[in-house]
C-alpha cells in the first residue's frame, strides 16, 4: 500500500490535528474497501448484508420487538439513522413495521416471519 507524507511522519506529531485527520480518511477508505471486497469486490458474495442491516436485525432478534427510539438508543446511534436503515428492511419484509398500541404516533419494529430466519443465513457460524 503506498504510503502518503503524512503517513511517514514521526510520532512526535501525534498532537498535530492535520496527522489526526489523515489517520481518520485512511482508517475509513480502508473500511470501506474492505466492506466493497466482501459485498462484491471478488464477485457476488452468496447471502451477504450489509452491516448495518446486519446489527440492526440482530439486535431485533436479541431484545424483541421495540419502538424506533429505544432501537437507536440500544445501539447508540440517532433515532433517523435507524428510520433510514430500517426503510429497506421493511420494503423487502425482513422487518415488520406496526403502529405503537399506547401511542399509535409511535411505531415498533420487529422481525418479520421471513427476516427471522432470513437474517441468521448472513450470521457467523457460532450466530454472534
């Protein structure tokens, strides 16, 4: 992998907020070419998910049905990024989406009949 100059600096600069920001971009385009490799980059990976959808069933089908809120605050992300994640999840029926029975403003997401055993055929073999 070749290397950039900021890659080559010493130690000495941890504090420089420049070496900061260039370890943050290479942290990420590596994230992000890693995940294009295992979706894709050698050819089409046979029941692969993205990672997001990944944890979000999961997390569905660790703790059971609950509100958008309570989904977003257990994975310590923001309430709208679970909306968005979610939104495919519902159009291709892995996850049930229904209106709250106390507050019928509020919706509670679950995993539907087909995402119950469909998200497992993506889990590792010890289903972590």
């Amino acid at each position: 992998m070749p290397t950039t100059p900021e890659m080559s600096m010493d130690m000495s600069t941890v504090g420089d907020t420049g070496l900061l920001d260039t370890l943050q971009h290479e942290v990420a385009l590596f994230a992000r070419r890693a995940e294009q490799t295992r979706l894709g980059g050698v050819g089409q990976v046979r029941n692969s998910m993205d990672r997001a959808a990944y944890l979000l069933l999961n997390r569905l089908d660790k703790e059971g049905p609950m509100g958008v809120k309570a989904l977003a605050a257990s994975m310590g992300i923001d309430s709208s990024t679970v909306t968005r994640q979610v939104a495919p999840l519902v159009d291709t029926g892995l996850v049930k989406r229904t209106s709250h029975p106390e507050d019928g403003r509020a919706v509670v997401l679950q995993l539907s009949r087909a995402g119950s055993p469909g998200w497992r055929k993506c889990a590792p073999p010890d289903g972590s």
